[in-house]
C-alpha cells in the first residue's frame, strides 16, 4: 500500500473514513458516538482526534461549519 499510494495503510484507512464522516457531519449526523461506531472508531475521542489530525477541526467545528443555517436561524460562526 505505501508504495502505491505513498502512505501507511492505517494512513489510508484514516483518509477513508474521515471522509465518511464529514459526507454524513454534513448530511446532518448529531450523534458522534454513533457516528464513532458505525466507522469502526474505538470511541468518540478516537474519532475526534483522527479528524483533528487529518482535517484540522474537531466533528464538532466541522459539523458547524459544513451545514448550512436553518431560515430563521442566527449566523453562526
């Protein structure tokens, strides 16, 4: 796997699912934990601290920031 595609299999692994979350953050996923579980995280923590390192926000910053405000609803930042 790293020579092919020039990370680590668990690298890739991490890429993978990291995307699969922020698709369903986005989709608008309320429950971490379940979130955690259903990709194959060992806990919420787990999950939290792998889309930290690989996407430079906490699920909880990105979840703000991928979902589009509700009609009525304040600007958040």
């Amino acid at each position: 796997m790293h020579l092919e595609l020039g990370v680590s299999l668990t690298c890739y692994r991490n890429r993978v699912r990291v995307g699969r979350a922020l698709d369903r953050l986005e989709a608008g996923e309320e429950s971490l934990a379940r979130l955690a579980a259903d990709l194959g995280f060992a806990d919420q923590a787990h999950l939290t601290r792998t889309v930290r390192h690989h996407a430079g926000h906490t699920p909880a910053v990105l979840r703000r920031l991928l979902t589009p405000p509700r009609a009525g609803a304040p600007w958040r930042a």
